[in-house]
C-alpha cells in the first residue's frame, strides 16, 4: 500500500434534536456546534503503512470512538489525522458555532 492508498474513514453525525449539539474532536479538544437539522462529517487518516491502519486504537479495525453526553458527541480519532466538514466536505473551524460565554458581549 502506497501514501496515496492510505485509508480514509468518514462517521457522519447528525443533530436531530432541538437544541445546539456540541461535537468535540479528540485528541485535539476542538469544538463544533450543530444546529438542529445540521449534519457534519468526522473525517480521519490511517495508516498506509503495516498491520495497523488506525494507530489510536488498541482493538483491531476501529477508526472512530464515540462518547455521548446530552447536547454533546465525543468523537476521538484512531487515525494519522482528523478534521471536520460540513456534509458537502468544507473544512469546519474549531468553535464554529460555539455559544458565548458567560459575560461576554
């Protein structure tokens, strides 16, 4: 298997709810905001290289791990690199959507 063969996984999440959902990307601790209705795509790299392909995971084939919480989805990567896109694949920045804070104007 080449660099260019290197496997790509995709986990799509949905907001199905009435309220914002929160999607934290893990190892990197990045948040991204779904409004209700709003779909997003978790993407991630593995490994071209040897047996493993997901690096991140103790357990055989496993790209993604996935933790809920209400209004919250953890999603931690097993891969080289993970990012987040909208449904049509645009990058989504980290504290896209994000709700102010306490104090804040």
């Amino acid at each position: 298997m080449s660099v260019n063969d290197a496997p790509v996984a995709r986990l799509r999440v949905h907001n199905r709810g009435e309220e914002l959902l929160e999607l934290v990307l893990e190892p990197y601790g990045s948040d991204h905001w779904l409004v209700p209705g709003e779909t997003f795509v978790v993407w991630t790299v593995g490994s071209s290289d040897g047996d493993r392909l997901w690096s991140g995971t103790t357990r055989g084939n496993e790209p993604f791990e996935v933790d809920y919480r209400p209004g919250s989805v953890t999603v931690h990567f097993n891969g080289i690199h993970g990012y987040v896109s909208d449904a049509e694949g645009n990058e989504i920045d980290c504290g896209h959507r994000r709700p102010a804070g306490p104090g804040s104007a």
